[in-house]
C-alpha cells in the first residue's frame, strides 16, 4: 500500500472512530467529549504504530537470524559461474521470508541497469536491520574496491555466525536478571500491594468501630499524628483508593518491567512492549488472589 494512502487511511479511520467513542462515552457516561476524543484518536493511531514497529522489528530479526545462510548461499551461486544478478536471484528462497523478495528486487534492479552497489543498498530500504544495514555497506565498499565478492560473503557468513552466537551466550549469561524482573513484577509487588491493602481495609474497619476520643480536653487539644484515626478525621485513607492506587502502580511496574526486558533481551525498548498486556493480567489476578485468600483467612478482623 502507498505510504501516504495509508497514514491518510489511519488519520481518517481514527478521526471518525474518535468521534464516535466521543458521543458515546459522553451520552452514556458523561464523560468529556474533549477528553475522550484525544484518548481514543492517540490511542487508536500509538497502537497501530506499536502494531507495525513490533511486526517489523520480529522481521528484522528474523532477517538478521537467516542473513548468515543468505550470504553463504549467494557467494556459492558466484563461484558456480553465475553472474551477481542471477546469483541474488536464485539465493530468493521461500525460507528467507521478507529477505526472498528484496534479493530477487536487488537483481532485477541490477539487470535493468543500477549499480551494484546501489541496488545493494536498496535491499534494507524495505527490512528494519542495523547489522543487515551494515552487512551491506561492507559488500557495497568491497565491490568499489574491486574486491572478490564471493571470499567477501563467506567471510562476512562467518563473522555473522559468530556474533549470532556471542548474543546467545550473552542472553544465557543475563536470563537470571530477566527471571529477577519477571519475578518481581509478577509475583512479589501484587503480593506485598495486596498484603498492604488487606491491612489498611482491616485498620480502617477496625477504627470506624472505635468511639470518636474527644480530644478537646486534653492538653494542647490534639493527640499528635493519631488525631485523625482517633477523631474520625475524614482525612483517613479510603480502602478502595488504596486497592485504586495499587492497581495504577501495578501496571506502570509491569509496564517498566516490560521495557526492562526489551532493553535485555535485544536492546531496544519497543520489543518489551510485547510483554505489558500478559504481565499485567498476570499480575493483577496474583493482586486479587492475594486479597481473597487473606479475606478468607483472616476475614473476622474486617
């Protein structure tokens, strides 16, 4: 699809689609048509854009996993006699995925006349790939120096392998602080929100039930930092703003963790993202089951 069709496709879509949960959430709800209008039209347009940025960072990397076969593949054909156009060609397997049709595109630029180089570089126009970026950029430069291409590719295939395997060992090596971040998002702040949630509903329920201390004749007319609980002050913590305020911390917390984990396991952000829906699921049904299980338990002191 053409580049402007769709960003114009997306605006329009969200625009009108914006409108709509607009209305209704004002009609229904009462809520600001203003407010709900801004969420949802960012909404509909950051989610999209996230859609498409993870689909083509996984085949990038993808590009980046087969890139060392790819080489090898094509510097083979080379040095069977093929010509560099027909070598790209026949190197556009199926099981290369999006990098089949950039290395057939490659040699069709070549045999209607482009450079080599040019075409060469073209093909990471279409994949998103640093080391795929690169790779190319040292082909391109050896070709300009008149260099044998096809010693060039394997060598490149070679250096691929082993920094593919220097990631792998890397990632074996940093698994435990991965399992540290999951751990604690998932596991140890619902418990401790849902222990500390638990207490303050108990201490609350505990204190309404306790007559009001006049505080008038004692000296000084206050009982320091326990005046509130003990007057009934309404400045005294809700309960449900708590269970509130634990839900909102738990889901940037899975949301941080998430991008902890992006950054670990491939370096960029973004690629954690893919992690927030499951861990805050997971997250808020262990918050729950924690409140559950210490209302069953201890349910008599509420």
């Amino acid at each position: 699809m053409n580049v402007n069709k769709f960003v114009g496709f997306l605006f329009l879509y969200g625009f009108f689609l914006a409108i709509g949960i607009s209305a209704n959430a004002f009609v229904f709800f009462q809520f600001n048509p203003a407010i709900a209008f801004l969420l949802s039209f960012s909404g509909f347009v950051g989610i999209a854009y996230i859609l498409m940025k993870l689909n083509s960072e996984s085949k990038g990397k993808f590009v980046e996993s087969i890139l060392p076969d790819a080489l090898r593949l094509v510097a083979s054909n080379m040095r069977s006699g093929l010509t560099t156009e027909r070598a790209l060609f026949v190197a556009g397997r199926s099981e290369f995925g999006p990098l089949q049709f950039e290395l057939k595109n490659a040699s069709k630029r070549i045999a209607s006349g482009e450079r080599t180089e040019n075409a060469l570089r073209m093909i990471s126009i279409g994949i998103s790939s640093k080391i795929l970026d690169k790779t190319l950029w040292l082909i391109s430069q050896g070709i300009r120096s008149g260099g044998q291409i096809a010693d060039l590719l394997f060598q490149l295939s070679d250096d691929l392998k082993e920094q593919i395997a220097l990631e792998d060992e890397i990632k074996s090596n940093i698994s435990i602080y991965v399992l540290l971040i999951l751990f604690s998002a998932v596991m140890g702040a619902p418990m401790l929100f849902g222990v500390s949630s638990f207490i303050v509903q108990v201490l609350s329920n505990q204190i309404a039930s306790v007559p009001a201390i006049d505080t008038s004749n004692m000296q000084g007319g206050s009982l320091g930092p326990i005046s509130g609980f003990a007057s009934k002050d309404a400045a005294t913590l809700d309960p449900e703003f708590i269970v509130m305020f634990s839900i909102v911390m738990l889901v940037f917390t899975t949301l941080f963790s998430s991008l902890t984990i992006g950054v670990i396991n491939s370096g960029k952000e973004i690629n954690g993202l893919k992690y927030v829906i499951p861990l805050t699921i997971v997250a808020l049904i262990v918050f729950f089951t924690a409140r559950v299980l210490l209302t069953s338990f201890f349910g008599n002191l509420i």
